[in-house]
C-alpha cells in the first residue's frame, strides 16, 4: 500500500529520527512491567506514526535494522530535503 506523500517539514523528520534514536529497542527485556508499559506505548506510537509517510516508515524500519538486524546506523542527513 503506497502511503500518501505528505509535506514533512525538516523539523518533523528530525523529531520523528529523534525519537527513533532515543527509543528503547530492547525494552521488552525488563522486569520493570511500568518501564516495559511506557517502552511498549513509545513503540506504538512510533509505529502508527511511521504509518503517516514513507520517510517515517524509512526511519522506522532502518532503526529497528540497526538495532536488531546489525545494520548500518541510520545518518539523519539521508532523511532531509
């Protein structure tokens, strides 16, 4: 399904990268069930927002590659116009 091409700003590509870098990719591991909840709430919301464009969705899946896939880190720079 092609999402629809939206007029991302540079700021919103920065926050949505931000956020991805800043998640916890390995919260599932805790025994804290307040820390997994909070962890497991970020990762849906990341992943309904990575729903709203291709950029989004690009950054979404290269982050959780990176972080589970022993992929390349993903370089803010390759997002911005």
């Amino acid at each position: 399904m092609v999402k629809p091409q939206l007029n991302l700003t540079n700021e919103q590509i920065i926050s949505f990268f931000n956020m991805c870098e800043n998640h916890d990719w390995y919260y599932q591991m805790t025994d804290d069930s307040n820390y997994f909840n909070k962890g497991d709430n970020e990762r849906n919301y990341l992943l309904a927002k990575s729903k709203v464009s291709d950029i989004f969705q690009k950054i979404y899946t290269e982050y959780r590659n990176y972080n589970f896939s022993n992929s390349p880190k993903p370089l803010l720079e390759n997002y911005l116009k």
